[in-house]
C-alpha cells in the first residue's frame, strides 16, 4: 500500500516536532531541519556563543601583543650584552701595569657594565689572536669600539 508524502516547501516555517506529521487527510509531510544556522537556538545560548568568541580572541591578542613584548626584551638584551655585529678596529692600547685583559677592558670602558665588559674582553681577545688572557707589559693590543 503506497501513501502520498507530500514535502514541505523551504519557505515554510519549521513544523514543531516531530518532523514527521500525519495531516487529517492522512497524508504525511516530511520536514528537514537545518542545522549550523544557530538561527534556531534560544538567544542566551547565542549571546553566550558569542561572548566566547569575543574572549578567545581577546585572550589570542593579549597573547600575540605579549610574544612582541618579549621578543623586544630578548632583542634589547642581546644588543645590551654585544651581540650585535663586529665593529671596526678603531684605537691600540699599550698595555700598562694590567695583568688582564677584563683589566684593560675596564681601562677602555670604566663605565661599562659586567655583561658589556665581558663582551669587550671577548672582542679584544678574538681581534688580538691571543692565546691567553694574561698580558705583558707593553704589549700592543687592538680595541674594538662599542
């Protein structure tokens, strides 16, 4: 026995459940519920949909804005300690009563801090070819600037 299913239009509004219905004729109408539009949801679920939104990207900007932050630190911290390019030589230094090189090296730089020192100290050693860092009086020793 065949029944006569009549299919509702799109522009229809949505029957209320079930989505299947038997009309007083005894025909059947078959109705498709459209899903993902979020049209159909109750609107504190939809305010609440997109309050989320909004702190999530709220959250992924605060996070993006504070990578930025730290990246400056690091860049601004490897240029504090001379990790920056090599400079010219620029002056000689006779070597006096020091024994060191971080001696001459504070000699150079009086004013300069630990880190910066010990970066001077590397640069005097690696322009110099030296082999230690005990010196001789007298002893003629190239000095990068910066």
């Amino acid at each position: 026995m065949a029944v006569p299913v009549v299919v509702r239009p799109a522009a229809l509004p949505h029957p209320a459940w079930p989505a299947v219905r038997l009309l007083s004729s005894g025909q059947r109408i078959l109705a498709r519920r459209v899903r993902g539009s979020g049209a159909g949801l109750p609107l504190r679920i939809r305010v609440r949909r997109a309050l989320a939104a909004a702190g999530l990207t709220v959250v992924a900007a605060a996070v993006v804005v504070g990578l930025g932050q730290l990246g400056g630190v690091v860049a601004q911290s490897r240029a504090d300690v001379g990790g920056g390019p090599a400079v010219a030589v620029a002056s000689t230094v006779t070597v006096g009563p020091e024994a060191t090189v971080w001696e001459v090296a504070r000699g150079v730089a009086p004013t300069a801090s630990e880190p910066q020192l010990a970066a001077l100290t590397e640069r005097i050693v690696t322009t110099n070819s030296l082999t230690s860092v005990q010196l001789h009086p007298g002893q003629v020793l190239r000095v990068p600037q910066g």
